[in-house]
C-alpha cells in the first residue's frame, strides 16, 4: 500500500497533501479509539478482578477527553460505596 502510495507522490507531487490528511487523520483515529478501548471506565477487560471498574474512579477525577465548564475538583460524591 505504502509502495503504491509512494509512487503515485512520485509522478503526482500534488497528492502528497491528501497522503499525509489521510494518514493523519487515520493515526488520530486509531489513537481515540486505543483510548476508549483502554482508558474509558464504562470499559471492562479483566471481570474476574474488576467486573465494576467505574466504582473505582473517585468523585472529582475526569475521565472524559473534554469537559465544557465543569470543575471536577468541586463535585461531591453522588454514590453509595459497596
């Protein structure tokens, strides 16, 4: 793939721009999905040691990427511990 890519740029000098949104743009999202895959609390690989891994997040830690006007250091805690 990357072969043909290389010499398509070669004779067409002006593709290497779409190339390089291309590949950004699929690096980008991959990495968002690697992050939700392994960083979202909603998300469970291990269930024998942690079937509830939300449980384990305190009150005020972030987990989102982006958080529009929230202060998560002044949230009080909402749930029950079991």
């Amino acid at each position: 793939m990357f072969r043909q890519m290389y010499k398509q740029a070669r004779t067409h000098p002006s593709l290497i721009p779409l190339f390089v949104f291309i590949l950004t743009g699929s690096a980008g999202a991959s990495m968002y999905l690697m992050r939700l895959a392994l960083r979202n609390p909603d998300v469970s690989w291990d269930r024998k040691n942690n079937p509830e891994p939300w449980n384990k997040i305190p009150p005020t830690g972030q987990y989102k990427l982006y958080a529009v006007n929230t202060d998560y250091s002044k949230l009080k805690k909402d749930r029950p511990d079991f």
